[in-house]
C-alpha cells in the first residue's frame, strides 16, 4: 500500500513549478502502478498552451473557475469544481485559470516526475531509471 500526504511533496523534487502552475506529483512511474497521481495548481490570469502527444489525461477539478478551448475547433468549456475532461485523444488545447485551479490530474502513462513542458506545451516521453 502506498499512502502519501500532500505535504509531505511539497519543497521536494515530486513538487514541479513553472510560470502558470505547480504540480506535486503523488505517484510517479517509479510506483509501478501503471499511471501517475497528481495535484496540480494553475494560477488565476494565467493561460497555458498545452499538447500532450505523447501522454494521456484526465483531469478533475476540485476547486476555482477557468476554461479550457480547444485548438482545432476553437470549442471551450468552463472549468469549475465538480468538472472532469479527459484529453482521449491527445487534444491540444488551452487553459485558462480565471480564479485560481485547484486539479486532481491522472497521467497514463505515468510520468516520472522530471517532466516540463516543452515550446509546443508537450510532456517528453521519458523512461524511468533504475
């Protein structure tokens, strides 16, 4: 069994930051448990550019209001607690953090913690290490 608290990730290497957001990554690849665990905060007034080709996700909001539009037909959707939206089919997209988000996010498959997103807002596909 695996239990983890959330403060216990915080100011360590399972705690990512970048300009629009923070993700503490709960479970990782190395956990063996065939996706990841994350939460992660996108700060109000923020916009990210976001591609995950190589990744899917699915993404549950527990707290603050946004939107996410997508890129190829321009479509948008509110983000507010009690939304869910799955990326099924590698959807490039934007979201948008009105108020700040507060987001439960689900990887498969697992990222292994070092993961940044790249100019084209894509999560590489790394191998974990041994």
């Amino acid at each position: 069994m695996i239990v983890r608290n959330i403060d216990d990730i915080r100011g360590t290497a399972e705690e990512v930051a970048a300009p629009n957001w923070v993700s503490r990554r709960l479970l990782l690849a190395r956990d063996g448990m065939g996706f990841s665990f994350h939460e992660t905060t996108i700060f109000a007034g923020t916009e990210t550019h976001i591609h995950y080709r190589n990744h899917l996700e699915a993404v549950f909001c527990v707290a603050g209001e946004g939107e996410i539009e997508t890129v190829a037909d321009g479509r948008k959707h509110a983000i507010r607690p009690g939304v869910m939206y799955a990326l099924d089919r590698h959807d490039e997209h934007y979201l948008r953090a009105h108020r700040e988000l507060k987001l439960v996010c689900v990887f498969n498959p697992p990222l292994t913690g070092r993961e940044v997103h790249d100019e084209e807002g894509v999560y590489p596909l790394l191998a974990e290490t041994a």
